[in-house]
C-alpha cells in the first residue's frame, strides 16, 4: 500500500510539473554570431560582456499559440522579460493563435493591448505559420499585427540601417498552408536574414547560402522529450531545435517556443526566448598623410 501511494504521488507531481511548472518557465539563450560564422558562442551567462562587441542585438519569439487555455496574460513573462533584456529588434516566426475557430473573441483586445507592451527600438517583425491559417485565421492574425505594430512580412523583404549596422529581413508565407515565393533581391546589406516557419522549408529554399541567419520555429522541440521518445511534426522532422550550419556562412536557428499544441504540456523543452548578438564590424581606420608645412624663414629666403 505504501508503494502505492508513493507511485501515485510520482504521478500527480510528474502531471503538475507538465502541465503546470514547466509551461511557465521562460528561458533565455543568448548567441554571440561571428560574420564568418566560424564560431557561434552561447553567451546566455554573459551577455552583457558583450556589449562592445555587438552592433544588434535580435530577440526570436515563437510559437505563442494563444487560445481559449492559453490566454494573453501569459505573454506577461515574456514583456517582463524583455524589458530587462533590452533587445533592439523583435522577430517572431509564426504560429500567433492555435485555431480561429475556437478562438475567444473577448481576449481580441487584451492580445492587442499585450503584444504593443513588446518593445524594440529599432521596430518588430512577424511572419505566418501554419495555426494562423486554420479556418482562414490569417486575416485575424494580420489584423492583430497591425493594431500591435507589428510589420508582418509575407513574401516581402525590408532593408535597415542605422550608424552600426544595415539589415535585409526576408519573411516568407508559411509553406505548409500558404504559399512562399523565393523573390527576393540581393542588397549590400552587413546582414542578410531569413524568416521562415518551418525549419525543414531550408531544404527548398534557392540560394540559401545568400543569407547570414536563418530562423524558423515550429518545432516545439518537440514539446515532450523522453529518453526515447522526441517527436517530431511535418516541417520540423530533420531541424528541430538549436542551430545548424546550412552552408560556410549561412546559420539555421530553431527556437523551441513559448506555447503549446496538442496537449497543454512541456517536457524536457521549457518555452525560451532566443538572442542574437552579431558581430560589430571593425572598420579599418583611415590615415589621413599631414600637409607638410614650410617654416617662415625657408618661406622668406626663397
């Protein structure tokens, strides 16, 4: 009887803490990104060493999935988050709702009121993934972007740049449910960056090798990971979580999100907040030669 009750004790504190714990931590990885991408170091336990060395510092956001047991009070650790944080650009890489259908129309305008409590100096950037689409969700989502100040990107590329650093942002339509095209133009950007929801989109994509960072979400990282047991989803079977070398200068990041799917748990993935720190680029200094200046009595004697 006494091994029953332990056994069963297990249970419910293994239930409570994938269902209840776990689902509301919130991680922070902070990635140190090198233009040659020889080396990427996680800095997450000194970032702020760093500083000198960054021109931008990106915040990824991912995979919220807001719905009627996930409602927009949760994205209150994430605001908390980043005002200590103090990215200067916000991106997020898809999947804002699980399914329109059943979304609660009276938390339209909390999710509003939240998601403007994100800050970035330097602005905020969203592309689709595929829940936004269900039950043609995708002109909600776009809305809400809109009255959050958002700038969602489909299919669509933006150029930036200030006295540190210069920016090309490509999104792309989500390409499980909607329809990405590879248009884009080539710029002299210092950065070139991609945005696509599914990480398994890389495969397909023409002249990857054009861009420095590659970030994408989906995944989940599974949602529950076991020893032997890590699903996986359509889009995100081959890259599911952390970063991957596509080619000698191209970069595949894959946060794991902060929302839930299926089930309302988390195992093994807590919901995490990703950082990209690129380099500053050190520019050569410039020698101007000194005038030679002529003394006055070698001026008056000629």
């Amino acid at each position: 009887m006494i091994f029953f009750y332990f056994c069963l004790l297990l249970l419910v504190g293994f239930l409570v803490y994938i269902f209840f714990i776990e689902p509301s931590r919130l991680l922070e990885t902070h990635y140190f990104i090198r233009k040659d991408k020889k080396k990427v170091l996680d800095i997450t336990s000194a970032a702020d060493l760093y500083q000198g060395k960054t021109s931008i510092v990106l915040a990824q956001i991912s995979d919220l999935h807001f719905s009627r047991w996930y409602p927009p009070r949760k994205l209150n650790r994430v605001i908390k988050q980043l005002l200590v944080t103090k990215p200067d650009m916000i991106i997020f890489t898809g999947d804002l709702i699980s399914n329109y259908a059943h979304w609660p129309q009276r938390n339209t305008k909390k999710l509003v009121e939240k998601l403007k409590k994100l800050h970035a100096p330097l602005g905020k950037f969203a592309i689709l993934g595929n829940h936004d689409y269900a039950h043609d969700g995708q002109y909600f989502v776009r809305e809400i972007f809109k009255k959050s100040d958002f700038q969602l990107l489909v299919n669509e590329q933006t150029y930036f740049t200030n006295d540190q650093v210069s920016l090309t942002i490509v999104g792309l339509d989500d390409a499980i449910k909607g329809h990405p095209t590879y248009k884009y133009q080539q710029t002299f950007a210092d950065w070139h960056i991609l945005l696509t929801h599914e990480p398994d989109s890389v495969e397909v994509i023409p002249h990857i090798e054009r861009f420095d960072l590659v970030m994408a979400g989906h995944s989940h990282g599974g949602q529950i990971r076991l020893p032997r047991y890590r699903p996986t989803h359509k889009g995100s079977t081959k890259f599911t979580h952390g970063l991957y070398l596509l080619a000698e200068k191209t970069l595949l990041s894959v946060n794991t999100g902060i929302g839930m799917t299926a089930i309302p748990a988390r195992l093994g993935v807590p919901p995490t907040v990703t950082y990209y720190h690129l380099e500053k680029e050190e520019k050569a200094a410039v020698l101007v030669p000194k005038k030679k200046v002529m003394s006055r009595k070698k001026s008056e004697r000629d």
